[in-house]
C-alpha cells in the first residue's frame, strides 16, 4: 500500500464518485425517499431480482418472475449474482448493493493500473504510475469518451448528457470485469514465469467466468492467442501451463458445458439460443476501437524495432499482441463458427484492454522517445477522464424526478412483504413492465406475467399470459389487430424470435405475421371461461392502476377488494 500509495489514492476517488449518485439521488428527494434504490442502468432491476431470487433459496435463479419453473435447468449459472447475494445475508441486500458501487469500480481501476504497469516495466518512475493511473481512470471514469456522440452531447446540451458508469450497473459487466482483468495478471505471471503453479488459480478464475459469457469468451479468446503466440516462439514451459489453465477451466465446467451444449442442440435449442441473442452468421465484425489500438502498437513496434533499434521489453510485446489478438478473436470468432452472441457486448472488454495495451506501448516506447508529446497526451486524457467522471457522477440530477415517482411503489412493495403469502403471484392488469420487473426485486412475490421468458419459460405460457392481459383490458375481437399494431413494443418484448426482432422497429414481415396469428388467437380466447383460464397457473393478487370494471368483477366472482396504495388496487383472487 506505500508503494502505490497515489494509486489507492485515486482508487478510493474513482470509488467516490461512483457511489456518489447512490447517496445524493435520495438526499435530492428528500421526505420523497422511501427505500426504492437508485438503479438507473439498464437491466439493474432484472439483476436485484436474480440476486434476491438466490437469497429465496432458489440457488440456480431458473425463474427469478415466475412461481413456476424454479426447478428448470439453468444456461447461465449464477456465480456472479451469488457474489451479491452471500455477503447480503449477512449485511442486507440493499447495503451490500450500494457499497458494491464504491468497492467494484475502485477495484477495476486497481487492477488496470497493476496490469499496465506490470506491462510496461513496473519501475518507480513518476511517469510510469501517472501513465498506469491515467489507464485507470479512463477505463473507470472516462469510457464512454470514446464514443463521439457522447462528446457532441456534451457540447450541446451539457451534463445532462453524461451517462453514469457503466462499471456501478449492478453485477455486469463490472463482476465480470473484475475477473477479466484479474486473470490477464495471472497470464502475465505465467508468461514471465514469476510463480510456480499461477495456472491453477488461472484456471479456476477462467471456471468462474461461465457466469457472464462475455467475459469468458473474451478471456479464452486472449488464452487461445498467447497459446498461439508462444507456440510459435517455441517456448513451450508457457504454452504447456497455459494450457493446464484452460483444462483446468474445461474440467470444472464439464457440468455445465454438457448441459449448455445439449440445450441449444435441435431446433428448439436453436430456438433458446436465438432468444438469448445468438445469431448465426459469419460476418465479420470491425471495431473502431480495436482498429486504432491496433495501428498504435504496429507503429510503435516498428518504430521502437526499426527506427530506434530497441529490442528490449520482447514479453510486454508478445503479452499486448495477445490482448489484441484475443479481442480480435472474440468479436469474429463467428467468421469460422458461424455462431455469436449479441458481439457489442465485447466492447465493454476490448475498449478496456485496448486503452491498456496502448498506455503500456506509450510508456515503452513514445514517453522515452517523445517525453513531452507523451506528457501532453496523457495529461489531456487525464484531465477528460476525470472531468467526466465528474460530470457523470452529478449526472444523476437529471434523474431525479423519475427516482422520486419510482418511491411510490414502496408502498404497494410493503404491502406484499408485510400481508402477502410467502412466494405470492401478482398479476398486473395493465402491461407494466417497470412495476413487473420491481416486485421481484424487492418482495418475495413472483409475477404472474413478465416478458422475461427467454430461458425455460413454454411458450404456451407465453400466449397465455398475453392473451390474458388484453383480455383483462377488454379489448374487443373486432379491434385486435389496430391493437397490436398500436402496441407493437408489447408483441416484440413477448414474442421475438431473436434480438434483431425485439430491437426492431416499424411493420415488418415477422410483425405482420405475428399479429395475424395472434388475431386468430385471442378470438378462441374469448370463446373461455375467464375464471377458468386465469386460475390455470397460481394467482393471489390482481393489482390494477384503477378500480376493476363491473365485467371483470362480474366475471371473477372470487375476486375480492383488498386495498389501495399510491397508485395500485389491490385484489386478492382466491386459487381453486
């Protein structure tokens, strides 16, 4: 620690403002705050509610939404969730939630600066940790700098375009990113034979990465490359322990490989596949990014090789061309498999490790040859890196309203933990995705319906559900079809086929097709008994943003009055 004194410095810095959005955003309203956590990145809602399915007992988190399914096998094995949800046992859930936004992204940023500055050298000199720190900081504070449409943003309309990090998103990519930046040290130890024996926790580390393909897939893809690479330098002690890593790796997955691996065979696999965002196809993919990073460290070889005839620091110029070649890897890997899963997910990683390779090609080659350009770069990198940390950290100001509407639920949320049977099934009359994705994440209650179905969900079940709301609703046969086409986001979130449905927009052939069948559906729905057909699967409570219509009481005779919070009625549905 006093040797990276300035380092740890920054770290808690870089941890500072990551939470700081979790502490102000309740603090800015105020006598408004009532417990709902400041969760604003994508997906953070789904992922509490896989943490608090895990701390439900249900380890493997098959059906985080429904009260069925629990017991199916999983695809994607939950290690990184349990990271959360071990250490919430004993501290709470929401506590270990927020602390997780400090210590996560201070140790990201950690773990690049001992990355570059094992790369390049490790020596005591102050530009040697300025340029590790300015790594660190652009990794953790300053990532979305490199998109362009963020500068312009910024420019534009001020700090309301800054987004908050993307390393304080609740489990992934940061959990991840833990792992994939832990396990390039390791390599590093290999390749230059520091320890004896590193492949073992290596492999165990590759093992554990199962749990967010993405960052398997890019750290097996940067194994394979340096495997390739010293084969070819004929130093086969490395080659042979990077190996033992990978078998290590293979070795304690073999359950769950097996498992993945007969799941997606067949076409209802093909099926699951598509629906997890598999695509199957062999084009190629080129990333800006990795482009430049590329040139960068082919100039600077040749410029350190030929120009200045230095042929020192050969490993940190083996290790960084594996970094690259592994990136390259794993967003093309589909050239030859003909198989990828949703590619710009990669990103997350490959920016990372294109920032180091190049800090760590600088530092070798352009700071003892241009000390001052050097200086200059990495002083602008660093102010922009912190700067927009700042900016990104006060960003939560243009949130705020949203987080205060967000508090109603508390309300409604209480009322389930404190009145609700153990386990409980709510059915939304409205189609409410927000409100179905929170009750899992904050009560012991499942949903009765969700667009959360890609995994072990039949599709039958599916119909059911859909058919149901609209129905709920009391949208007549004749209206259907303008229905669904008004509603075309909710036909997409239920039924896609694969990612580039779901994302689609406008009235394309799959639509068309889809709500032609559905039209067709939903008449023979109408043809049942409503009370037969919502008694199908377990059902408790029946919540609606107004009071229910006389038809629908009519209707469901068991269906009683319980109460109402903020915005929700609530109705307790007896189960035959």
């Amino acid at each position: 620690m006093k040797k990276h004194r300035l380092a740890t410095l920054f770290a808690v810095l870089v941890g500072l403002l990551s939470i700081l959005p979790s502490i102000l955003a309740p603090l800015a309203v105020g006598g408004d705050y009532a417990g709902m956590q400041f969760l604003y990145i994508d997906d953070e809602d789904i992922y509490r509610a896989r943490i608090h399915e895990v701390m439900e007992g249900h380890i493997g988190v098959a059906s985080p939404y429904f009260f069925e399914y629990k017991d199916m096998p999983v695809m994607v094995p939950p290690i990184n969730e349990w990271l959360y949800a071990l250490p919430a046992f004993f501290f709470g859930l929401s506590f270990v939630i927020t602390l997780s936004k400090f210590l996560f992204p201070a140790l990201l940023f950690l773990l690049i600066y001992v990355l570059t500055r094992s790369m390049a050298g490790d020596s005591e000199d102050a530009p040697m940790k300025w340029g590790a720190i300015t790594a660190g900081l652009f990794v953790t504070l300053g990532y979305d700098l490199i998109d362009y449409q963020s500068l312009f943003g910024l420019l534009n309309t001020g700090i309301d375009a800054a987004r908050l990090s993307v390393w304080t998103r609740l489990v992934n990519p940061v959990s991840g990113a833990l792992m994939v930046f832990s396990f390039p040290i390791l390599l590093w130890w290999i390749v230059i034979r520091r320890y004896r024996h590193v492949y073992i926790p290596a492999g165990v580390l590759l093992a554990l990465m199962v749990g967010y393909f993405f960052s398997f897939g890019i750290s097996v893809s940067v194994l394979a490359a340096l495997i390739v690479i010293f084969f070819f330098r004929k130093e086969f002690v490395v080659v042979r322990e990077l190996i033992y890593t990978f078998i290590i790796a293979l070795i304690l997955d073999a359950p769950y490989w097996y498992h993945t691996l007969s799941s997606v065979s067949g076409e209802g696999g093909r099926e699951v596949a598509l629906r997890n965002g598999m695509f199957f196809t062999h084009a190629p993919v080129l990333n800006k990014v990795l482009i430049l990073a590329t040139i960068f460290f082919i100039l600077s070889l040749l410029y350190a090789r030929v120009i200045k005839r230095s042929f020192d620091n050969a490993r940190t110029w083996l290790f960084g061309g594996g970094l690259l070649l592994g990136s390259w890897i794993a967003l093309n890997q589909q050239v030859i498999t003909g198989r990828a899963i949703w590619y710009h997910h990669f990103v997350q990683y490959t920016i990372p490790i294109a920032a180091i390779v190049v800090m760590a090609v600088s530092l070798l080659v352009w700071r003892r040859y241009h000390p001052r350009i050097w200086s200059l770069v990495v002083g602008v990198v660093f102010v922009a890196s912190l700067g927009y940390g700042i900016l990104g950290a006060l960003s939560y100001t243009s949130r705020v309203d949203d987080f205060r509407r967000v508090q109603e639920y508390a309300q409604f949320f209480s009322f389930l933990n404190v009145e609700a049977p153990n386990e409980c099934v709510v059915l939304i009359k409205e189609y409410h995705e927000e409100l179905e994705r929170l009750i899992p994440a904050y009560t012991n209650c499942n949903v009765y319906s969700s667009t959360y179905t890609f995994s072990g969900v039949p599709k039958e079940r599916v119909l059911h559900n859909y058919l149901l709301r609209i129905r709920l609703n009391g949208v007549d046969e004749k209206d259907i079809r303008s229905y669904l086409f008004a509603h075309e986001d909710e036909v997409r979130g239920y039924f896609y086929a694969d990612w580039d449905q779901l994302f689609g927009k406008g009235e394309d052939e799959w639509l068309r097709r889809r709500i032609d069948f559905l039209s067709a559906e939903y008449g023979r729905f109408l043809e049942g008994d409503l009370g037969e057909e919502i008694a199908r699967y377990r059902l408790d409570y029946l919540v609606s943003g107004e009071p229910l219509s006389p038809q629908v009481l009519h209707e469901l005779l068991e269906l009683t009055f319980m109460t109402k919070t903020a915005n929700e009625y609530i109705y307790s549905f007896a189960v035959k």
